[in-house]
C-alpha cells in the first residue's frame, strides 16, 4: 500500500508535520506502507493544487491549503486562508470521513496534528515531543527574544535555516524520515544536512548586514527589497531584531522559482497590530496568518510585487485601521 505524504514545502512545521504524520499513521493505522513525500509551494494567484499529486493508495496533505480532489483521503491544516477555491470550504464541511482536520487557532500544524492523533486515533506523540515543542514554538513566534530567533544557535533552529533555503527535491523527505528516529540535535550534526548548513549560516550573518543596509522603519513598518539580489527566503525575525519597537515587516524578494511579498507583524510587541495580514495578503491570491502572511508571484513579476507591496505599505501605515 502506497502512502503519499504532501507537505508544506521549505517549513520546518510542514517537515515536522509530515514526519508526526507518518509516524501516528504507522503506529495507529498501518505498518506495512510504503510513503513517498512531496512538498506544496503556494503559486501565483492561489490556484488549485495539482491533481497530478495524488499518487498514493492513501493521500494526506498537512500544513498546506484544502483540495477537493476525492483522491484525497486526510488533511490537517491551521492556516486561516486554507480555503481558497470557490467550493473548499462548502467540500470540507461537508465532509464525512473523519480524517480532514481545521483550526486556524492553532500555532502550528505539528502540534494540533498530533492533539488529533492522540484524543481521536490514541496516539502516543511522547517519543516526538521534542519536535512538536520546537515546531509550536518556531511556527507560532513564541522565541524568547529575537536574539534568539536571529543567533540561530538551537538544532532546531539551524534545521529550520537548511528547510527553507533547500532546493534539493531528495534532502526533505530525507529529513522526514530521519525525524521520526533521532532527536534534532543527532539529526543535524549529520554530514549530509551539515553541509549545506555551515554555507547557509555565513549566509545568513551575510543577510542580517545586507537587511540592516537596505531596510527602513517609517511609522512603524520595516521595509527593504531583495529581488535584484535574487533572495526570497531570510530569516523573518531580523527585523525585529535590528528595529526591537517596528510594528510590521514588509519585504520584497525574488529567486528562480518565484517572486515574494512578505508580511510580518512583531511578536514581540503583540499590542501594535492593528492588521489581519492573512486578509491583506489573501487580496492578491496570497495567504497565511493573522499575524504573518506572503504573496507569491511569477519570477517575471517582480514590477507587480512592487507595486502591490507599495499599495500595502499604506495600509500598513494607517495604524489605526483593521481591514
């Protein structure tokens, strides 16, 4: 029997949620699987996902938006913009299967999965507790200062930086499977996930002094553009930790893969949001949280994310506001 995992990809909550996932469904529904992985990047204009995914005997997404597709037999999501087909919701809804799971109150997909798997299905998430906590704490901002958040010194934290910088289609289900055996501190010390993460670190220290040159902090908003320097993943929390009283971030960048407008609001100064960024973010086909959201578009349109992201700098600017 074929299992096909499809995950949020380059997320340390989605990695961590496929590999809760896989463990719960061979524990408590069946042994003998054979899982194969992929990993779900949002597009441009929030378009279905690709029917093509659907392989697998059993097919699961987790941390990552609904599809209709009868093919599709569990889902777990805490995203807020997790319906955004015309139809996703009614389908969901109505749903009788007991196995497609919603909260978008939930800090991550990790721990409300494994909630889940414990009082539906009794599962035992014990031996995972260590990854659930950092996944909670990791997709719900709940570090202890941005120090911490941009020092980078926790395995998990260092996995995390690999997960979203990674282009290599073979390195996250590699992670998936290794999560559900050893502890994040074995797992990254491993030659294989060490060697893209010591260039990645000096990267990193790299995007900190490249942030601190082009951001700008004007009524309570971070801003700066990476797209000409081909960038679309940077720690989201230097922001923060170079402007410590900023109310938002908002970033433009650029790879090969896509274009990006970032969203973020300081979790460290919980009282100066006066946004839903996941409703701003969702009127260009873009989604997320309340608190931290994205926009994606084609590796073309860097012109057009420039001008949404200016049309919603002045909505971010107007304080006072609540979309």
């Amino acid at each position: 029997m074929h299992l096909k995992v499809l995950y949020h990809d380059n997320c340390f909550d989605g990695a961590s949620s496929a590999a809760v996932f896989t463990r719960f469904y061979r524990e408590r529904i069946r042994a003998d699987v054979q899982v194969t992985y992929e990993g779900l990047s949002h597009k441009a204009g929030g378009s279905a996902i690709d029917p093509a995914v659907f392989t697998g005997d059993e097919n699961v997404i987790v941390d990552f938006r609904y599809s209709q597709d009868p093919r599709l037999t569990w889902w777990f999501d805490h995203h807020v913009s997790a319906f955004q087909v015309p139809g996703d919701e009614a389908h969901f809804r109505a749903d009788t299967s007991g196995r497609k799971f919603h909260d978008g109150t939930r800090r991550s997909c990790t721990k409300y999965l494994a909630d889940v798997a414990h009082e539906r299905f009794g599962w035992n998430p014990a031996p995972m507790a260590d990854l659930i906590a950092w996944a909670e704490l990791i997709d719900g901002a709940q570090f202890t200062s941005p120090q911490q958040a941009v020092a980078l010194e926790e395995p998990a934290l260092q996995l995390m930086t690999v997960l979203e910088a990674n282009r290599d289609a073979t390195f996250i289900p590699r992670v998936i499977e290794q999560l559900q055996k050893v502890g994040l501190g074995e797992l990254v010390q491993q030659d294989w996930v060490r060697a893209p993460l010591l260039p990645l670190l000096a990267r990193h220290r790299d995007s900190i002094e490249l942030v601190r040159r082009k951001a700008r902090l004007e009524r309570g908003v971070v801003t700066f553009d990476v797209g000409d320097e081909g960038l679309d993943s940077i720690n989201k929390f230097i922001s923060y930790f170079l402007f410590p009283d900023a109310r938002y971030t908002l970033w433009v960048g650029r790879s090969e893969k896509r274009t990006k407008i970032s969203l973020g609001s300081n979790p460290w100064r919980p009282e100066l949001r006066r946004h839903d960024l996941s409703k701003l973010a969702e009127r260009h086909g873009g989604g997320g949280h309340p608190v931290v959201a994205a926009i994606s578009f084609q590796p073309d349109e860097l012109a057009k994310a420039r001008a949404v992201a200016a049309e919603l700098l002045t909505e971010l600017e107007k304080a006072d506001s609540m979309p």
